[in-house]
C-alpha cells in the first residue's frame, strides 16, 4: 500500500524500464525487483484523481532516483514534474538503484514519499564491436548480422572513436534495426561523415527498446543545398537572379524543383530568416542556369521579396533520408547526437510511442548558413508523445518540433436502432478499443459527438467500429480526407509529451507546434523563430488535429519570434480553425501560460481562437528600454479565459 496523497489511497507506483502499449495515465508494470539492460529507464505512476481538473491548480510529482552501491544509498536525480511520466535523461551505469515519487498540489501540503522500488540495470548479453577496418559500411552489417544471432537477447553493438567517411555509393540508414528489440547502439564519439543527403543514421521500424548514443554525424559541404546571394529581380518579368557560393551545387542537383524550397536570410545573423517575407518560395517553372554561371526563375506571386543582395537557401527535401526514422516502434532514446543537419527530417516517427530525444545538438557546416532541411522532430499518431530534453536546433528548413495525428474516415455507419456502429476506411485508421475519439465536421468547424470506441473489427476494404455513444445524423462521406467527416483519436494524439530544458534558434515557421492530449513545454528558449514560437494549430487543409487540451507552457523565454509576414503574429497562440474557414466551437481546453518571458515579439504575445479554459498569469515582456511589462492578450471566439496575473 502507498500513500501518495494527502487522503489514504491504493495508488501503485510502478517502474517503467520497458516501454509499452499502455497509456501514460495507466499503472504501469514491472513492479519492484525488475532487472533490465536498458540504460534509459522511463518511470511512470497512477496519475492523481484532480490532474488537470483545474488548470490554474496543476497537480505536479516530485521523482527522486538514487543509485545503491556498498551498502549505501546516493541520490543522483532529483526532479520535478507536471505529467505522471518521467525519463531519467543520461544513461545509467550497471548497478542497483531505487526511486521514489510523490505529489504536490499547488496551496496543499506536500504528498508522503512512496516506499523506494528498487530496479538493476545489468550489462547486456552481448558485446558487438564494429570492425571499421573493413570500411564502415561493411563493418557495420556484419555487427547487425552478429545481433540477429544473438535476438531474444540485448546487445550492444560499438563503434569505435575515430573520423568514419560513408561512401557515397551507400544509400539508406547505417543501421537498419528494424523489426529488432532491446539494441543500444554506441557510437562512443565517433564521427561518421556522410556524403550525401540519401544517407541517414539509423532506421528502426517497428522496434522496441532500441538507443543509439554518442555520434557527431556532419554532411560534406552542397550535399543538403544550395546557397548563395540574389544578383537581379526584373520587376517586368519577375525573374530572380541568383549567384552560387563556391563548394554548393547547381539547382540542377535537385530530385524535384517544384517541392524543393526556396527561403532568404537576414545579412549577418547566422540562419535567421528575413523579416517580413514569406518562410518559404517556389520557383514558377524550371530554375535555368545561365551563360555566366549565375541561375535564374520566375516568382509572379513573390518575386519582389528577393532584393540584390539577400542571402538565399535552398534546401534538397525531396527523395533525402532521414537520419532517424523510428516509425511503429515504441522506447527509442536518441541521445549525444550531434549533427551539421539531415536530408529529410531528423527525428521522425509515425504510429509509435514514447520516443526519448535527450541532449541532441545541430552545428553548422563550415561555411553553412544552415543546418537541418526539414522539421527537427517530426512524430504522428503516438499513443504517448515524445520525452525531449535538452535538445538544441539552430536553423533548419522547417518546424522545430512537430506532433500531430491524422483523421480516420468512414464508408458508412451501420443501421440499427442504437446507431453506434460504422465501417471505416483503411487509410490512417488506428482506432482500438479504450480509445478517446471526437468527430469533426470539417467543413462546418463543428465538434459533433466526443466517445470511446468499444470494438474494432476488421472487414473487406476498412474496419467495423463500435462506439460508446449513438452517432450523430449529419456526418458526411464524400470528399477527401479535408471535407469528409473525420473521427480523431484523441488517445494517439502524441499526448502526455514533455518539451524541456532546450533551445530552438533560427526555425523555419514554429518552433514546436502540436495538437496533443497532456503537453508540457517548459523552460526552454525560443529565438529567431520566423512564425510562432509554441502554438497549436489544427491545420484543416493538412489535416493535422484536431485539438490540444491539458498543456502547460511555462518559464520559456522567447526572443525574435513572428517575422516572417508583413502582419505580426503572436509568439504563443492556441488556434482552433475549419477546412479554409473559423471553426464553430471550441477546441482548445485546459490550457496554462506561466512565467515566461517574452523579448523583442509581436504584441499581443499570447492568442487564443475558439479556445475554452485558459489561465493566464505572470508572463513578462521586456520593452524596448529595457523594463519589464505585462503581456497583452488577445482572445477571439473564446471562453473562460482568465489574467490572473497578480
């Protein structure tokens, strides 16, 4: 029996050293004695009765983890959280450790510790060096040959220190786990040198239990883009003339000019973009080199933004490789990365869960104004949302962090007199039973009906589902997936994340967007960032809902940020929307914004559209003489939102 709160309750405390298909907000096994080989242990506990009842009073959890050696006990992480989820974020050594957890509720006194759990971490099964001397590429398939000897059991699989080039014939991930369980992957510090941007790091799909550590991975130089400065803009024909810097390729070099893109930088500020333009262009038709070796486009729509001068870039997205793709699986930890970018995205992962990116860091390339070419994190559809902590991004091509779901749609709902059943579509169906869901009729911006599903059945061409509640009568079948009636399943909406202790500069549109159950963004610095700096936007055209409720954002400090168009946007906004219109309800709920600082930003710094239940308090903004003042709100279409500022 453990007493976690003030009032006697059973509330079982239970380690996490696996990660599982289980909710965050569930209780969580293997219980006190578990042994694992896992460095990355992951902790979670039945959540307290009021979590998120009253946003303004959120329930946090004290965790504190000590190492047991000679008899003695050492406490070596202390920390403080507001979901009832924690990921230790460094390794741990072999050895015996214990935690213990309790709550705390704002104007409450303290909750009583639990007894301590115990667990081991155990050096795995298997060693597996990689022999670089027979080039990389080689060694390394041997090394994943020598694992899936050993499967049933963990291993390590080490690569040596050293400067590793990939040769530019490889293409794909170095290391193709996929379909593997319990691997940590040491890169000790290695330093690989990819060649091109058809090569990544690591590929695990559907996988549990992997972690790779420890490499500085860079790119050779013109490998992710083009750069350069604009030499010409003829407002007659709106053609733009630009020049390349030396070491980068032509536009030729691209897979697909009409989805490659297009952005310009501020003079002398790193990869900051330009203010008051566009975050992205596409060139009208072919981009055409020309006699003097300069390139030249057409741009009808925005070809006057490109001013002689202007620095440009131009990223490679189309056909490049991630460098870490995790889709279907669940307890991946990428962890002491460091990299001049990636081809694709960086961290992506689709269907999955409990995705760990902790101290990971972008450089730049000698002579780079950029870095990553597309979003930083990128993760879909996760029944629990991703732990980052202490991640740091300077300068990519898209958003910093990016966590949403897709919509499934329905063939036809079932007659009956209970009208609770439908058949639906393959596409984008990931509904089980237990599942929050909420249907959304896109065109209109209605919320229709909010249940659980019961059953799930498969049959030809989709699946049967049962759901708790009658459906409504006015749900629409035709169109695409933008206009058709959606069913979101709020459950996999990447819920239960945690943003933390990092720092995005120089992004292409948000810095962390998201549209999750349970969120919390804290403590992190936001700078340079050219659209929003944290928002939520549901993005009917995509569609990328449906919306976020129970999200904490506190103790940021956002600098720079809302740019990139001639109209100022607020660095933090909760935007609920339709399918190209305003919604017609509210969708955000439960939201807190606390003590954060915001410098040098649009005003109003805070938005909500369509929003309901919002606690606004002690936030700061610096003017431009250097005091501090309050921050201004600005609230359409919304309910409940309350200033309790002091």
């Amino acid at each position: 029996m453990i007493s976690l709160f003030k009032i006697p309750l059973f509330l079982p405390v239970a380690l996490v050293l696996s990660s599982m298909l289980s909710r965050a907000d569930d209780s969580m096994n293997p219980p006190d004695g578990t042994v694992t080989a896992n460095p990355f242990p992951g902790f979670t506990w039945k959540a307290h009765p009021e979590a998120f009842l009253d946003v303004s009073r959120p329930v946090e959890y004290e965790i504190r983890i000590s190492a047991k050696t000679s008899g003695e006990t050492q406490t070596i992480d202390e920390d403080r959280v507001a979901l009832n989820r924690y990921v230790h974020d460094r390794p741990l050594a072999a050895g015996s450790y214990e935690w213990q957890v309790r709550s705390i509720r704002s104007g409450e006194q303290d909750g009583t510790w639990s007894a301590p759990s115990s667990f081991t971490i155990r050096e795995p099964d298997k060693v597996v060096m990689v022999d670089v001397a027979k080039g990389l590429v080689a060694g390394i398939a041997e090394a994943l040959k020598m694992a899936d000897e050993n499967r049933g059991k963990s291993v390590r699989i080490v690569v040596p220190p050293g400067d590793h080039p990939v040769d530019p014939s490889f293409k794909g991930a170095l290391f193709d786990v996929s379909g593997r369980s319990d691997v940590v992957i040491d890169g000790t510090g290695a330093r690989i040198r990819f060649s091109s941007r058809k090569q990544g790091l690591l590929l695990a799909e559907k996988c549990q239990h992997i972690a790779v550590i420890g490499f500085d991975c860079s790119f050779a130089k013109g490998s992710l883009r083009v750069q350069g400065r604009v030499r010409a803009f003829d407002p007659a024909t709106h053609g733009v003339t630009v020049a390349i810097d030396e070491g980068f390729p032509g536009f030729d070099a691209s897979d697909s000019q009409s989805q490659d893109i297009f952005y310009l930088l501020e003079d002398e500020k790193g990869g900051r973009l330009k203010s008051g333009a566009p975050n992205f262009f596409r060139a009208d038709g072919p981009i055409v080199r020309e006699a003097d070796g300069t390139w030249s486009f057409q741009h009808v729509r925005h070809g006057s933004f490109f001013k002689v001068g202007d620095r440009y870039g131009y990223n490679f997205r189309s056909g490049s490789a991630h460098l870490i793709d995790a889709s279907g699986s669940h307890g991946i930890t990428a962890s002491g990365l460091t990299t001049t970018g990636w081809g694709g995205m960086q961290f992506v992962s689709m269907e999955g869960g409990d995705f760990r990116i902790l101290h990971c860091t972008t450089r730049f390339g000698e002579g780079e104004w950029m870095t990553g070419n597309a979003d930083g994190v990128h993760i879909r559809g996760h029944d629990i949302g991703p732990w980052i902590e202490g991640l740091h991004i300077d300068a990519i091509g898209d958003d910093g962090v990016a966590l949403y779901a897709r919509p499934s749609m329905m063939k036809s709902v079932e007659p009956g007199a209970d009208r609770r059943m439908a058949v639906c579509r393959n596409e984008f169906f990931n509904l089980e039973a237990g599942d929050d869901v909420a249907f959304f009729q896109p065109m209109e911006g209605r919320i229709l009906l909010e249940t659980q599903v019961e059953t799930v059945s498969p049959v030809d061409g989709g699946f049967t589902v049962t759901f708790a509640a009658p459906l409504p009568d006015d749900i629409r079948f035709k169109g695409p997936l933008q206009q058709a009636t959606q069913i979101w399943n709020r459950s996999k909406s990447c819920g239960d994340f945690i943003i933390r202790r990092s720092s995005f500069l120089n992004i292409r549109r948000y810095g962390s967007v998201f549209r999750a159950k349970r969120g919390v963004v804290e403590n992190n610095q936001y700078r340079g960032i050219s659209s929003r700096a944290v928002v939520f936007r549901n993005e009917g055209e995509w569609p990328n809902g449906l919306y976020a409720s129970d999200i904490i954002v506190r103790g940021n400090t956002i600098i720079d940020a809302g740019f990139d168009s001639a109209e100022p946007q607020a660095p933090v906004a909760f935007l609920f929307e339709a399918y190209r219109r305003s919604a017609a309800c509210v969708g955000p709920r439960r939201i807190l914004i606390e003590n954060n600082l915001f410098e040098d930003c649009a005003r109003p710094e805070i938005q909500f559209n369509w929003v309901g239940d919002a606690v606004v308090r002690s936030n700061r903004a610096r003017s431009s003489d250097g005091s501090m003042i309050p921050t201004k709100i600005r609230a359409k279409d919304s309910t409940g939102i309350r200033d309790a500022s002091p």
